[in-house]
C-alpha cells in the first residue's frame, strides 16, 4: 500500500497564543516533527493542510458561539495562517489551503497551493484563480495513495472531518491519536466512537 501522512491544521492560530488556540498544539506540532525524524520510512508521501480564510461569512463572529461561529483565524496571509515554527516542514511534499469563502472544516475542501510559493507566504488569489485546482482527492489518487494517516488540530473538528472524509472516498483510514489535540473532551469522545462505526482505526500509541 501506499501510505500518506496528512498533518491537519497545524498552524499558529491553532496554538498556544494564537487566536484560537487549542490546548497542546505547540506540543503536537513538536511531537509530528519527532515522529516523522524517528519514523520516515513510515510515509511515502507527507501532506499538510491550512486554514487560509479570506472571507468565511458566518464562520468568523464577533459573538462566537464556539460550535458553528469562531473568533477570526487563519486569515489568508496572516502569521497566524502560518504552519507552527515547531513542525518540521521539510518533509512536506504538498499544501492544501481549505475555507477561503466557507468553513471547510476537512482537508478534502482543500486545494494545492501553488508550487512557487511558500506555504506560509501571501495570498494572490488572482493568480491562484488562473490555475487549475487540484483538491487533496485529486493529489493523493495522482500518486497512488490508498492509505492515510490523519494527525493534527482539532482532534473534534477538522481532524474528525478529514478522517470522515477519507474513509467516505474510500482511503484506508486511521487517526494517530497521540498526535492530535481536541476542544472539548465530550465531543472527543464522540468524534472517536463515530471513527469506530466508519470503519477508521485509532492508534493511541506511536
């Protein structure tokens, strides 16, 4: 099989002082660059998703209700969009952006960066307009992935979606819980018993 790590979300408004931070994100970033640095012969391919978000309408509020309605985040562009100092993204081989106009909670909305800009770099929406979009899907089928690990933030939200995802279009499908950090524990709990009846494994240890 042909197996791709996909670090979700990893970024630095999803981090211990950014402006929706998760408790833990600064240690999971930390802990993917160790796992991949002790195990890169695990990965035939490494991807990473990225909220990058323009003008999501209802998902950013000035009254969020943290279900459906957040502070602003990840906004394109930002240094709060960047991927997190301590993830390692060498091993990177491809970036998809999700939400510029929407919520986009999975990374399988999300669509590949442009080759000659950096994943963190500035937003030219014009030129990204002009060039054929290639969705997470369509990158992991070009290359022959048929098996996915999902790690990153939020273990509730996004991680959940683009496990959800993954297994709905037919990946194997797993999520390495040790590298993941959640919002709320109840929802947690959930998130993993609907992973069980979707057929995604949960690995609790490295």
């Amino acid at each position: 099989m042909t197996r791709a790590l996909i670090i979700v979300d990893v970024q630095i408004d999803f981090c211990e002082g950014g402006s929706l931070a998760v408790a833990g994100g600064a240690q999971v970033a930390s802990d993917i660059s160790e796992h991949l640095e002790n195990q890169p012969e695990r990965y035939d391919f490494v991807v990473a998703t990225q909220d990058w978000h323009v003008d999501p309408g209802s998902h950013f509020s000035d009254e969020p209700d943290y279900l459906d309605s957040w502070p602003a985040h990840c906004v394109a562009g930002t240094k709060g969009a960047r991927l997190h100092p301590d993830l390692d993204t060498d091993p990177i081989d491809a970036y998809f952006r999700k939400g510029a106009y929407e919520a986009a909670y999975s990374g399988f909305e999300g669509v590949l960066a442009p080759e000659d800009e950096v994943a963190t770099g500035d937003l030219e929406e014009d030129d990204a307009a002009e060039e054929e979009l290639v969705t997470l899907d369509d990158w992991l089928r070009q290359n022959e992935v048929d098996e996915v690990v999902i790690v990153g933030l939020a273990t509730d939200y996004c991680v959940r979606d683009t496990a959800l995802d993954a297994a709905q279009a037919g990946y194997t499908t797993s999520v390495l819980l040790p590298l993941t950090a959640g919002i709320n524990e109840e929802r947690i709990d959930k998130t993993l018993a609907e992973f069980e009846d979707n057929g995604i494994e949960v690995l609790r240890t490295i």
